[in-house]
C-alpha cells in the first residue's frame, strides 16, 4: 500500500509541482491549498506524511502543525519556508515538525526526506515489539506500548520526543554529542541539523521536568552535548 502524503501549499504552482513528483515516485498524494481545507481532507484520510508550507493566509503552517499533531500523533512533518532565518526553522520545530526544507527546493531532495523519515518510523516501530519498561525515579518508559509516564499520569510525546527520551533512558548518565543523538535519534540518513536535538531537547525538558530552566534529568553538558542524569 502507497504512504499517504498531504501537501498543504497555497501558491498552486509549487503545490502542483510536489504533488506530480510525489505521485510520479507512488506516494498516495492529497492537496490543499488552506490549513482550513487540510482539516477537512484529514477527516476522512490519515496522512503518514505532511508537507506544510508556513506562510499561508488565514490558518499558518505554524498552527495547523500544532494541530495535526494533536490528531495525529505520529505523522511526519516537513515544513516549507521561503525564508532561511533559524528562527523560521526553530519555531517549525516547535510546534511539533520533524524537518523543514527551504524554498525553492529540489523535489527529489523533499522525496528523498520523506523516504528517510518513513524508514526511521518504520524500524523504531519494529524494534518496540519486544516488551521493555525503564524507569528512573518517578520517569517510567513502556517501549513496548510507546508510552511514557511521570508518576501517574501519560504524557503525550511525538515520535521524536520518543525516540530520544529512548535513547537518553536507556543510557543513563552517558554523555552525547548533538552528532550522536541525531544518529541515534533521528537515524543516520537524517538531513537535519543540530540545531533539532536543541529544540526537542528544550520541548522534552518542558514536559518532564518540574523546572526546566533547572533541570533535573536532561543536563547540558556544555561545549559538547547532554546527558540524561539519575543523580
């Protein structure tokens, strides 16, 4: 079965360009060219993808971001931006998106993206089978079930915030550089940044910390990376 794409583009010449290549290369592809009208195709389709342009009249690609991930928890999603400034890209990445591309763009460099963020899905899915529980003090992580847990309660994370926590639970007071975290976090055909492990690293901080100015688990090791503590 075809991986289900929405492009969510408002200028009809580019959105009709990314869906033809899209569809050359089989993907499933659905179009829109409102954060409005992406909605309502999303009440009937599922996207494993989306590829959000930021500047749109009425409803911003910021904002409908925000809202697919509440919907959607695990989808991808790729930002599109015309500008190049990293405040673009953090705020892309603070609304829950996996990775943005800068326009204009080459489409088999966007297809290229998607097929890398489709693999890491699809082999963290496979290596979560196996029943797995870590906790350290009041933090609880079910691989198994892809939950995590402070004290009682669940907190919703993407599968990104997942897949790092993962890492960081799983080698406790082990130092990372922001290279190694990608590689393990985000996988080795990443095309990212570093700049990524800072914004997810800061969102995680935010929802599992009491402090997050003052951390208690996801320390900053300075001039070179983090390390998740149990001290």
């Amino acid at each position: 079965m075809n991986e289900k794409v929405l492009v969510v583009e408002d200028e009809a010449s580019i959105r009709s360009f990314t869906v033809i290549n899209l569809s050359i290369s089989n993907f499933d592809v659905k179009e829109s060219s409102s954060g409005e009208e992406a909605l309502k195709i999303c009440e009937n389709y599922t996207p494993e993808v989306a590829i959000l342009d930021i500047m749109m009249p009425g409803m911003d690609g910021y904002k409908l971001c925000e809202l697919l991930r509440e919907k959607f928890p695990d989808i991808a999603i790729i930002m599109l931006t015309a500008k190049s400034q990293d405040m673009d890209k953090i705020l892309g990445l603070n609304t829950g998106a996996d990775d943005y591309m800068i326009k204009p763009f080459n489409p088999m460099e966007l297809i290229s993206r998607i097929r890398a963020i489709l693999r890491r899905i699809k082999r963290s899915s496979e290596n979560n089978m196996c029943s797995d529980l870590i906790q350290c003090k009041n933090l609880l992580l079910d691989i198994n079930s892809q939950k995590f847990f402070k004290g009682s309660k669940e907190l919703p994370l993407t599968q990104r915030e997942f897949s790092l926590i993962k890492v960081f639970m799983k080698n406790i007071d082990k130092a990372f550089n922001r290279d190694e975290l990608l590689n393990l976090a985000w996988g080795e055909d990443f095309l990212g940044d570093y700049k990524t492990v800072d914004v997810h690293v800061r969102r995680l901080r935010e929802k599992i910390e009491e402090d997050s100015s003052n951390p208690e688990f996801i320390k900053t090791i300075w001039g070179y990376g983090y390390r998740f503590s149990k001290s």
